[in-house]
C-alpha cells in the first residue's frame, strides 16, 4: 500500500498496525489458549511440580514456613560476604556514599594499590555506580558485626 501511494498520502502506520493488532487480539479466546501446545505444556508443569511438593510435606503451611526460612538464612548469610574477598567479613566497613559493605582491610588495600597507580577505585558490589570509593567513606559497620558474631554462635 505504501509504495503505491504518493509520499503525502501515506498512511499513519502506529496506528494501522495498532488497528490490525486490536482486530487480531480480539479473535482471541480462552478455547484457544487451552488448546496452546505450550500453555497445556506450562500448565502440566505446574501440576507436576505441585505433587512433588506436596509429597514433600503432608502440611503445606509448613513447608512454605521452611522455604521462607532457607530463602531469610541464605539472604542473610549473603550480606555477610565481602563482594571483594567472597569470604565471610570479620570487620565490616559500610561505604557511606552507596551503602555497600566489605571486609575493611580488603578494600583498604585495593583503595591504597588505585592511589598508588594514580586511580579511583569502583565499588566492588556488582552493579553499583560509585566510581570513586575513598577510605574516608568507610565506616565501621557494628550492626553487621554483631550478626555476623550471633549468627557464627548459633
């Protein structure tokens, strides 16, 4: 249709694919989406992943309790590891410009090796922005410290 037509006379396309997409999205229906290879694929799936689970455990409350207690000790434990050393910190410092913690001597050496090589250090927590980590942003992270210390006595 376009190149028939003269330059002036084209068409808004946003709106004629918009158009065509509405036109196509209502013949739609539920019937179809049930006879979807993939959809009854995803759907058995489920239902095969939820008997696993519930032989797993008689009481579903109770194993959803467990689960959401593996994902808190695991997330916890994760904010214990320095993102530098992938050790577990004994002396947490927290960046005040980004918030970030690491094992203080680690990034006290990284920051002191840039200096001498004339350069800004990164923060080392995978995606963050800060460019320009000085020791002077660090600050001891007692609160960290001290779930650190209770969680290693438990």
């Amino acid at each position: 249709q376009i190149k028939r037509e003269k330059p002036e006379n084209i068409p808004d396309l946003k709106y004629l694919v918009k158009e065509k997409f509405t036109a196509l999205e209502s013949k739609n229906s539920d019937s179809d989406l049930q006879r979807n290879e993939k959809y009854v694929y995803f759907k058995d799936q489920l239902k095969q992943m939820r008997k696993q689970f519930c032989h797993q455990s008689d009481n579903d409350n109770e194993a959803i309790e467990q689960i959401d207690e593996d994902i808190a000790v695991t997330q916890s434990q994760m904010n214990f590891i320095c993102p530098i050393t992938q050790m577990e910190m004994k002396r947490p410092v927290r960046n005040k410009v980004c918030g970030h913690t690491y094992e203080e001597d680690a990034i006290l050496k990284i920051i002191q090796t840039r200096k001498q090589q004339k350069k800004k250090v990164r923060c080392p927590k995978i995606g963050c922005s800060h460019a320009d980590v000085k020791g002077s942003d660090l600050v001891p992270d007692e609160a960290l410290k001290r779930a650190i210390d209770s969680q290693n006595k438990q």
